[in-house]
C-alpha cells in the first residue's frame, strides 16, 4: 500500500483531541496518544470516561470538537492534506453493538462489507473464507446471522472488519458477553494476528486480565483525561503489593501464624497473605516450609491490572 511505503512513523496519532457535546458535556480534554505500528494497546476506563468517543472519531463515526487524528501520517478529516479515503482503507473497526442485518447469511455479510471497499466479488469471497474459517464461523456461513450465539456474532464482527485486510484494527469491548473458552480463542487469533501479521490492534475491554495478557501498552482515560500512557510492564512494575491466596494440601485446624507474614485464614486450609513489592516469592516459601505448611497452589487474589486500575480511576 502506497501509504506505507518508507513510512516509519505512529499508526496513529492523536494530538490535542478534544469533544464536546451539544448538551455542553465535555466528554474529552486535550487526548494526546500515539500507537506505534505493530502495538497491540489497550485504551481503558470506567463507563463514560471517553474512550468510545476517542475511537468513535478515530473511526469517522463522532465529529470531533478540536484537535487532530492521523493514520499513518495523513490526518482523517482532511485538514492536513493527503489521502483521506485511501487512509481509512488501512482501518478495520468492531464497534460495542451488532450492527448488522440479523436476516442475512453470515459469508454475505462480510462479502457485503469488502464491497464498500471496491473489492471484487471473487476476491471478497475468498476473503470471507480465509476470515470465516480462522475465526471458526466458517460452518455457519449459510446461515441467517440472527441464529448465531453472541460470541459468534462478535467473531463475524471481527470478520467483517478484517475483510479488506486493514493494517489497523480498533476492537470496543470485543469479548463482552462471550464465554471463557470463545473468549480465549479470539485472544490466540488477535495474538496471531498481531505478531505474525503485524495488524496494530487497539483494545478496549472490561476484562483487565485481558489487557493484561495482550497488550504491549496501555492508555487509562478518566473523565475524558488520559491519566496514564505506559508499557504494560512499566505499569505492572507500580503495582507496590499485591494480595496472594494460598491454598493447602490440608486442612491446619489450629491456623499458626508466621512471625515474618502476617496471614489472613479464609479457612482451615486457605489463607491470603500481602506480598510487598520487592519481596522475593521463594521467601514466602520458605516461611511456610517453617512454619510446616504444605502448599498446594498460590494464586493472586485479583488481576494486578485491576488493582492499578482502580486506584487510578478513584483519584
């Protein structure tokens, strides 16, 4: 694609992005962002902190009050020049809500979506294989989209938005709804999709262990202000505890107590002890392996992302 070529830059930018809304809601202050090629981030937040805004004018469909967006170095709206129409091929976009006709077949949809984008019908149609069959559709094809479950109908979804095989593909809260094992295979298909196609993928989800797990770097936007702008890792590395639940091979009716950990006893064999940051895990071992308890399993008492998360968004 013409736009690529010796282009080193952000897949996106996003420079002094402002909105507000008729009403006189200001749903977004002065958003500054920028998602390098290849990332795969995370834009996150509670309900109504602006991140479906943010990409809601990313993708065309909220007019923005002020500021600007690029992909790939041409801006969206046509303020700084370049190709416009040709920039927005290189975007692929999962909205929250099934917004597609729930009386037609399933490969039609997406063949109906490359047709907006000029690609011919037997091109469109071999394309809709290649995306029906990766994301396990492919059985379906023939039926009305109103018989799918919910999880097959955000994996059309993802489908129908990777038709025209974008280089940048913007997913809102693609597993709400979706069961654990679905939802662990659309992570190994956007992984894969990521890492071995190079598709920069930007992520809003409710389930923090998602982020977690996938996303190189991550935004959190709050009362339409982005409050943090990091590597997931740099981020995780805040985290000064964490909560750890322990469980035991058996039941210790008398519930010692370390004098090195304190221990909170759930049960007579389950207890949650704080780990602080900088305290090695064997540590923690090797107290218990004084104090004659034998472990089971350790696990922590909630996503480490989750606790950052909420301590930032109570702020």
């Amino acid at each position: 694609m013409s736009l690529l070529e010796n282009y080193s830059g952000p897949a996106l930018s996003i420079s002094g992005l402002g909105k507000v809304y008729g009403n006189g809601f200001v749903a977004l202050k002065d958003i500054n962002l920028q998602v390098a090629q290849g990332d795969f981030f995370a834009l996150l937040g509670p309900n109504g902190a602006g991140k479906s805004t943010t990409l809601g004018i990313v993708s065309g469909l909220v007019n923005k009050s002020q500021g600007q967006v690029s992909l790939f170095g041409h801006t969206l709206d046509g303020d700084g020049g370049g190709d416009v129409y040709a920039a927005k091929r290189l975007l692929g976009v999962v909205p929250q809500e099934f917004n597609f006709n729930q009386f037609e077949k399933v490969q039609d949809i997406v063949i109906t979506q490359a047709g907006y984008y000029g690609i011919p019908y037997q091109q469109a149609k071999r394309r809709s294989e290649k995306y029906l069959k990766a994301l396990g559709l492919w059985d379906k094809r023939d039926i009305p989209s109103r018989m799918l479950s919910g999880g097959m109908k955000r994996r059309l979804m993802i489908a129908r938005a990777l038709v025209h095989d974008p280089r940048v593909l913007i997913l809102d809260e693609p597993t709400a709804g979706v069961d654990i094992e679905l939802r662990q295979s659309m992570w190994h298909y956007l992984k894969q999709l990521n890492e071995q196609e190079g598709v920069t993928i930007i992520l809003t989800t409710h389930y923090l262990e998602e982020a977690e797990s996938l996303c190189k770097n991550i935004a959190i936007i709050n009362h339409g202000v982005i409050v943090k702008n990091t590597s997931t890792r740099a981020l995780l590395q805040e985290l000064q505890q964490q909560t750890l639940v322990v469980d035991l091979i058996q039941p210790y009716p008398q519930r010692p107590k370390l004098t090195s950990v304190p221990l909170h006893w759930l049960d007579d064999s389950c207890f949650e002890v704080e780990v602080k940051k900088g305290v090695a895990i064997n540590e923690l071992f090797q107290a218990f392996s004084q104090a004659n308890l034998l472990v089971s399993s350790i696990r922590p008492k909630s996503n480490r992302l989750e606790t950052l998360f909420v301590d930032l968004v109570r702020k």
